[in-house]
C-alpha cells in the first residue's frame, strides 16, 4: 500500500488547457480543500415501511469547492490579482471589472492529479498579523472536476520569490501613518453558483456583486481620536507593503473611501487598550474603490 501524504501535493494555475511547463506552480500554506462532491437524491415518498429503497434514487448535482491559502509573493500576485479582481495588469497596476475571467487549476494529491475547470475567486482575503507574512486565502467555484492519473502534473520550479511580511507595511487612514498590530483585507466576489439549468454540472459561476471590507487593529490613544465618529463619507486611505529584503517589490492598496460605523472602544485590565476598527471600501465620486500595484523593477 502506498500512503497519500499532503507533504507531495503540488498546484498550478492556467489560463488554458493543457497544463505544460509554461504553467504558473503555486505554493499552498497548510491545506487545500478544493474537491467535488454530488448527492445522492431519493425520492422520499412513503412506500407502506420505514425502509429507504436505493432503487429509487439517483445521482444528483456536482459542486466543486474548495480553498487555498499561500503567502503574498510578488509572481503569486501578478497571477492571482486579474483573477480576483478581473481586470487585467496595465504598467504593474490593476482595477476592478464588473466580470471575472475562468481559470483552471491542478492538484497533485499524489495518488491522482485533479484538474479543476470553469473555476472564479468567490472570496480573497489579504491578511497579516505582527510577526507573520502576509498570506492570501482563496475560496474557490468551480464548474467542474477530471481525474487524472498520478504523474500526470507537469514538472514545475517550486516557486522561490522572497514573500511580503506584515512589518513591510505602511497604513495610512485620514492622511495620517498609523500603528497596527493586524489587518485583513476582503475582496467577496458574489456568484451565482446555482447556475445548473439541465446539467448536473454548473454552466457557469457569473459575478453578482462584490463586496470589499477592510479591518485593523490599533493602540487606543491620542493619535487614534479620530479614527472614530468619522464622517459618514469616510476618507481614502492606503496599505504599502515594500520587501525589505527586495526593495522594488512593492505592493500597494489604494481605497477610494472607507466609510466606519461608529463605534467605541471597550477596556480590559491590565492590558493596552484596542481600536478594532471594520469598514466598507466603496467607490468615491469617479475615484475605484480600490486600486492594487504590484510593482517591481
């Protein structure tokens, strides 16, 4: 017998088949979770017993999903920045669209090699905490799942590219550089993942709407005052990330506006007091709400 051990499993992206050399390998953090499952439907009508009678059932609908979370390296994002926010790159920069492009995706899991096809971001997450790299996590649709023999997945370089930490960051909100111990930035791309028609498999995983919010923890203090009761209109703000280790990688945030609700901070004893603060990145007049770059020399 041989063991299936996640230490093996490999992933790649591409934006067509077949996956070959000129693939884009992706290095996972932990777990990955994308796979398909279908139901089993039965009738349910009464029979004269308790008894459930497998003849009167049938294979229903296929959903594939799933999540990955890998760290936020400058070559990850120049591929997963036009999947997350549909626009493509233009001179190291990317903008939001009303659509998301299809990708596909390969997982070795050792004993077989799964090729996802017709698969959208349903929801990004940017975040990072004191101490730690930045990570991205990934929750994945997809419209459907091939099974593929092992050896299948082609011979990629792992990728090596020096990944941002959290202490690369620089967070400005109302024009002024704060202080923060964590971040989390949510980009929620809302499918339709009820798109079956008369297919047992999706047909396809439209963009509904999207919703992006921002959360960060501060030091409660004099500096902090007027990060609440903020304006209803909020303010524009940034989140910088510059590799110390490779100082033209640079990655930037830009937010039209963020707009808080209103709310005070609680104390604890014996502790800094903290300014949680969660808020909604929109759209300012004709400013996007948000603005990535990701640039490098």
């Amino acid at each position: 017998m041989t063991l299936g051990i996640g230490t093996f499993t490999r992933v790649a992206i591409d934006s067509a088949l077949p996956f070959d050399t000129s693939s884009i390998p992706i290095e996972i953090i932990d777990s990955e979770s994308l796979i398909e499952t279908q139901t089993i439907d039965e009738t349910g009508g009464t029979t004269g017993t308790t008894e459930h009678l497998a003849e009167r059932t049938r294979l229903g609908q296929k959903r594939c999903s799933g999540s990955i979370k890998l760290a936020a390296s400058r070559l990850a994002l120049d591929t997963l920045l036009p999947l997350i926010l549909g626009g493509d790159e233009s001179s190291n920069e990317f903008s939001l669209e009303d659509s998301l492009p299809e990708f596909y995706m390969m997982i070795d899991r050792d004993e077989k090699v799964y090729t996802y096809s017709g698969c959208r971001i349903a929801r990004a997450t940017f975040t990072g905490s004191s101490g730690q790299m930045v990570f991205i996590e990934l929750d994945i649709e997809a419209e459907t799942e091939t099974e593929g023999n092992a050896g299948t997945f082609p011979t990629l370089a792992t990728p090596t590219e020096s990944p941002y930490r959290f202490e690369d960051g620089v967070l400005t909100l109302q024009s002024t550089t704060r202080e923060f111990s964590e971040f989390s930035l949510t980009l929620e791309n809302q499918l339709d993942t009820e798109r079956f028609e008369n297919n047992l498999t999706r047909v396809d995983l439209p963009l509904l709407d999207r919703v992006i919010t921002l959360s960060t923890n501060h030091p409660w203090s004099t500096d902090n005052l007027d990060l609440i009761k903020q304006d209803l209109i909020g303010a524009g703000g940034s989140l910088v990330f510059t590799n110390t280790e490779i100082t033209s990688n640079i990655l930037t945030f830009t937010f039209g506006t963020i707009q808080y609700p209103s709310k005070t901070p609680g104390t604890t004893k014996a502790q800094v007091t903290r300014l949680p603060l969660e808020g909604m990145v929109r759209k300012a007049g004709s400013t996007p709400s948000l603005i990535v770059t990701n640039a490098h020399a």
